[in-house]
C-alpha cells in the first residue's frame, strides 16, 4: 500500500486562534479585577484627602478649630428655629442656606470631615459640602437644608453618596447594614459614634424631609436603591451614642463575601487549575506513552516491540490513546484477531536526557528523509527516536524505542483492554 504522502509544511507555533484566546483571557481577568484595582485607587485617594484634612486642622490651630465648631454650632441652632418655626406654620422645609460654604471650611476643598463604616468596610471616605452630581462624584455629599454633622441636641444631618459605582463603592453595600450597627463621624476634631435604629426605602423626593427631632441627635445615610436601578433611595438613620460604648456588632462583616471575595477566591481556583492542570501536562497523559500487544508486558524487551516500522525496528509506543486503539484494530484484523484479546500496556518514559536520541519535532524534510528514505536503516547510534505518524495528518507523536539500553528508561504503570475498563496488575500512579 501506497504511503500517504505527509505535509511538509511547518506548524507555526502560534496559530491566530490560540493569540486570539490569550487576548480575550487578559481582557477577561483585567475586567474581572479592574473594580478591585480602581477601587483600591479610589481609597488611596481618600486616605491622601484625609491626611491632608488633617494636616490642615494642625496648621490653623485648636483656636481656629474652636471657632469654627463654634460657627457650625450656631449655625445649626438657627437652622432649628427656622425649621421649627416653618413647621408650625405647615410650610415644607426646602429654604437655601445662606453662608452655607463657609461653615466649616477647612480648606479650599470644600471637605467637612469624613466618615467611617466599620461593618461594610467603609474606611475614612471624605465628606463634602452639597450634593451636587459634581460633589457625590467626589465621595460623600451633605444636604445643605440639613443640620451640619457635629452632633449636638436637635440636629439631623444628611449624607448622601453614590452606590454601584465601578470606581468607588462609596455606599454601594449601605443596604447590608442592620439596626444595631454603628458608623463614625470625624469632624474638625470630633468624632462622633451613631447606633442605627432606622432603616427605610422611600421615593427620591422625600430624601430632604428628614425632619429634625427635639431633643435627638441624628445622622441619615442615603443612597440611591436598589443598585442598578435607582428608582428609590435607601435611608439609614443612627442615632448618637457615647464612644465609650462598645457594641457587638461593631466587629461584625457584613459584606465579607463581597465581590472582592468572589474574584480572589475564583482567581484562587483558577490558578489552582492551571497548576494542576500544568502537573498533569507534566506528570500526566501526555506523558504516558501505549504500547499495544497481546499480553500485560512489566519488563519488555526490544524483541516484544514491533520488527519493523516507520523508524525502523524497535519497540513503538504513542502518545495518543486513539492511535493506540487504532493500533490495536490494525493488528486484530491482521492477525484476524478479537480485538478484546489484545491489551494497551501504558509506561512512562524518564530521564530521556541521558539516552541518545533523534527527535523530530514536526513533519520536516529530515523527519521525511529519514522515513522514506532510511527507515532507521544504519542508524545504531540513537536509542531513541521520536517523530510524528507518517499516516496521520494532526501532529501525533510515535516513540521507538531501538536499544536494550532505552528501556532502562521506560516505567510499566498499567495494563488495558480495549475499553480500559480492565486493569492488570502492576503500579498505577
């Protein structure tokens, strides 16, 4: 029978599909873990913006400071009294406020403190005058119409901020807080402690309503709800309480399986794959080589191999289970044969270094030389020989073992019939 004649044209090392799935995996871990990176920035940001804050209180001094509180003070008394007063006369509380800028300006920045929420990881994010799109985009914005956040006996301060955002989570995780949890204000030189004991969902319009209560202290957190779709704003109050006063679930995580935890923990598993997924490239299949005969063969020799074939004689193992099936059908129906009489017997071939050895890489013009022309024929010098299937037109590795010396190298794992459903003796690992 005619041999087939191979293609000698070289396999490039990188075909356009496989830079085409290389490309698309960067992209996909670089969206993956883009909010993480961004996010991270973003609080870098914040902590730079709060450092600043507080270098700037040490520079202008405790007397600055005082009066400034002081300002804030008397500022919010006046607020009260007017709100109070239109709320006796049944008038809607929505009055711009004059001076509004100046009352606890720090610096140019427009920052008046920052706030801390412990149980969903909000760390020191900047709190700034208004609540204008160009302030929450910033980080946490005040509603001018409401108490500035000093604490203090009737006064309720809004602070409104952004949720879902890619590039900072701000108060994207505001709607895992329960009643009982705590947050912090950090304000000229106070810090302020809040007990949530209100949660609601309320429309847009009704945000500025929040109404100042004799005799509380209150702060409301708000933000846009539910992500994504924004149609209502979520509203958490907290009511002051002293610093003093620990309480449980000032240690509690609320969001401890967030996104970051989702993308490391997937990463992980990923990464985990690929390593066990580079071992069994290593230690695996592809390094398991069939040799196909009629019995379970733990030592062979170089007269159970094949007399005589595309390397000449030696002992002919593969790489790849279909042509070892192949092989075996081959030999069944030349030796009229069933073909569940004959075994694959399964080895690993090791430390190959130390052999001399010709190795074709691809179907190239020595490869088809050595085929045609020689067939092994005066080549006593290599014990191993290893090269693509002649007949085969994917890159399917044979191995010909050549000298009793090669099998030093060659390790029995297991024995299969032609399903591998059965098993012969011998170590499998």
């Amino acid at each position: 029978m005619a041999r087939k004649k191979p293609k000698t044209s070289r396999k490039k090392g990188f075909s356009l599909r496989n830079i085409l799935s290389v490309i698309l995996a960067i992209i996909a871990i670089g969206l993956l873990f883009y909010p993480i990176v961004v996010n991270y920035l973003a609080g870098q940001q914040n902590v730079k913006s709060v450092q600043k804050y507080d270098n700037q209180l040490s520079t202008i001094g405790n007397s600055k400071v005082k009066q400034l509180l002081a300002q804030a003070q008397l500022y919010n008394a006046q607020l009260y009294n007017e709100y109070i007063y239109d709320a006796s006369q049944h008038i809607a509380w929505n009055k711009p406020i004059p001076n509004y800028n100046n009352v606890l300006k720090v610096d140019s920045t427009g920052m008046m403190g920052f706030i801390t929420i412990p149980q969903i990881k909000v760390n020191d994010i900047p709190i700034y005058h208004g609540d204008s799109e160009t302030i929450l985009g910033l980080g946490v914005g005040h509603v001018p119409q409401s108490s500035l956040p000093i604490g203090g006996n009737n006064t309720h301060a809004v602070l409104p901020a952004h949720s879902g955002r890619v590039n900072d989570t701000l108060f994207t995780n505001l709607d895992k807080l329960k009643n009982g949890d705590v947050f912090y204000l950090h304000v000229l030189d106070l810090t302020l402690k809040y007990k949530i004991d209100d949660i609601r969902i309320v429309a847009p319009n009704q945000v500025s309503s929040s109404s100042i209560e004799k005799g509380r202290d209150l702060v409301t957190l708000v933000t846009c709800y539910p992500t994504g779709i924004n149609n209502k704003r979520l509203l958490v109050t907290g009511e002051r309480v002293p610093i003093s006063k620990v309480l449980p679930q000032e240690k509690v995580q609320r969001n401890q399986f967030g996104y970051n935890f989702w993308v490391m923990l997937g990463s992980g598993l990923l990464l985990l794959l690929g390593l066990l997924y580079l071992l069994w490239l290593l230690l695996g299949s592809r390094h398991k080589l069939y040799h196909v005969a009629d019995r379970k063969i733990e030592e062979p020799k170089l007269s159970d191999g094949q007399l005589r074939g595309e390397f000449g004689e030696g002992f002919y193992l593969t790489d790849s289970k279909k042509l070892a099936n192949q092989w075996l059908d081959e030999q069944a129906h030349k030796k009229n044969q069933n073909p569940d009489e004959l075994l694959i017997n399964v080895y690993r071939l090791k430390k190959i270094k130390n052999l001399s050895r010709w190795i074709f890489k691809d179907k190239t013009e020595n490869w088809q030389h050595y085929i045609l022309e020689k067939q092994g024929y005066g080549d006593e010098k290599h014990a191993l020989v290893v090269g693509p299937v002649f007949t085969s037109d994917k890159k399917v590795m044979q191995y010909a073992l050549k000298t009793e010396e090669a099998f030093e190298h060659l390790k029995y794992i297991k024995c299969l019939n032609k399903n591998k459903s059965k098993k012969g003796g011998g170590k499998i690992d």
